[in-house]
C-alpha cells in the first residue's frame, strides 16, 4: 500500500511564528527519501499553511506524485490549472474548522461537481474526492465519472477500540468494497496514526493511505526521516 505524506502542519509550524522554517519543500523530499510514495498539501482558501509558493517549489523538486486537496472553488481551480498537481483531491472546506471534518455531499452538488471535474481533467490532472464512507455518496461519484475517491476515515480514528470502532470500520470496508465494483480506484485517510492504522492497511480493495498530522507528531520527537520510514514499514 503506498503512503502518501501530508506537509500541511510542518506549514503551521512555520506560519505560527511567521517564520521561514520549517520548510515544506524540504520536508517533502526527505519524505520522500524515506519511502514516501506521494506527497499531499491542501491549500485553504485563507492559505492558513501551504501557500502557493509552497506548491510551486514541491512540484519542481519532488520526483514521486503531488497531490493537491482544495476545495472546489474558482480561485483553488486557478491554482490547480497553473501548478498542475498530479491529483487534485476535492474536499469540503469550513473557515472555522481546525481540520476537515468529514467528506463532500456529491449528492447534492452532483452538477456543478460534474461540470467542475471535467474542467479540471482535461488539464492531465487526475480528480479525487473526499467522500464519507457512505454507499450512496460513493454510486453519486461514480454517476459523474469519478474514477478516484479517498475514504474519509475519521469516524474510525477518533473512535476508542470497541463496538463503536469495529462498525466504523466496517462501514470503511463496505464503502471500500462497493467503490472497487464501481471501477473507482479507493484510498483513504485523515486521522490516521500509528496505532490505528493497521486494520485500514489490511482492506486489499485500498491502494493508498494519505497521513499527515501523525506524522508530524512523530517527526517532532525522532526527525521526518524516521517518522516516515515507521509509517512505510506499518503499510507493508
């Protein structure tokens, strides 16, 4: 399963103190040195961290695939068509949340969402949205000709290990299941860890895991280098 890291928080760091480090860029090759199969950066509207400085400078240097997470805005589409990502991963942005807080309703926005796909894909960049593990959120993607999803799996992370965990992980694995038979290519991630990550490693239907915060974590007490490395080796 491949790993792909994301450096938004090492941009908090930096932006906490209006400082010029820690560098993103940096950060992303020595991720990627270490085993790192991609590299995740979700540029925010108030471009809390990752700016599009950042953007441009990881996508010269890196060597492995840049995603882009944004919200479907016209001003994040400007971005996307001039750094050119990889993948730009579709997820639902609040000004007032620390973090994404659960996936995109498609449902509701499957027309705009369609029409705002295609724009973006005949520029070479692959779509992914981020899409909760609902089964009928995950056939409206695949109505408007999403080929890629990640699963959010932040229902299953914040939960203790018990009854509660064990249904939310099997939601994951349904949602991952039915995605496969659509055709969708299935990843995953946000709230990820160390400790919790194992059971979504073994659904076989999901190809990649995007980690951030936990790693982050991590880096701060044994370096990225390592950090990375341990979560490459819990994915094999």
């Amino acid at each position: 399963m491949r790993l792909s890291v994301n450096i938004d928080h090492f941009a908090t760091l930096r932006e906490a103190r209006r400082a010029a480090e820690p560098e993103p860029a940096l950060v992303a090759l020595l991720a990627e040195q270490a085993g790192a199969s991609g590299i995740t950066a979700h540029m925010r509207s108030d471009r809390r961290h990752i700016k599009e400085r950042d953007l441009r400078i990881i996508r010269e240097t890196i060597k492995t695939k840049l995603t882009l997470e944004m919200a479907a805005t016209e001003d994040m589409k400007k971005v996307a068509l001039e750094i050119k990502p990889d993948t730009v991963c579709l997820v639902p942005e609040r000004p007032e949340e620390l973090t994404t807080t659960g996936g995109l309703d498609v449902i509701a926005q499957r027309k705009p969402m369609a029409a705002y796909l295609k724009e973006i894909e005949k520029e070479k960049i692959r779509v992914s949205i981020f899409v909760d593990p609902n089964l009928k959120q995950i056939e409206a993607c695949g109505a408007i000709g999403v080929r890629l999803i990640e699963i959010h799996t932040g229902i299953y992370a914040d939960l203790k290990p018990g009854k509660a965990q064990d249904k939310a992980l099997s939601d994951v694995v349904k949602a991952a299941e039915f995605g496969h038979t659509l055709g969708i290519e299935v990843t995953a991630g946000h709230g990820l860890d160390y400790h919790n990550v194992r059971p979504i490693v073994a659904i076989p239907q999901i190809t990649e895991l995007s980690i951030g915060f936990s790693i982050v974590a991590r880096s701060a007490l044994v370096g990225i280098s390592q950090a990375v490395r341990e979560m490459v080796e819990l994915l094999k």
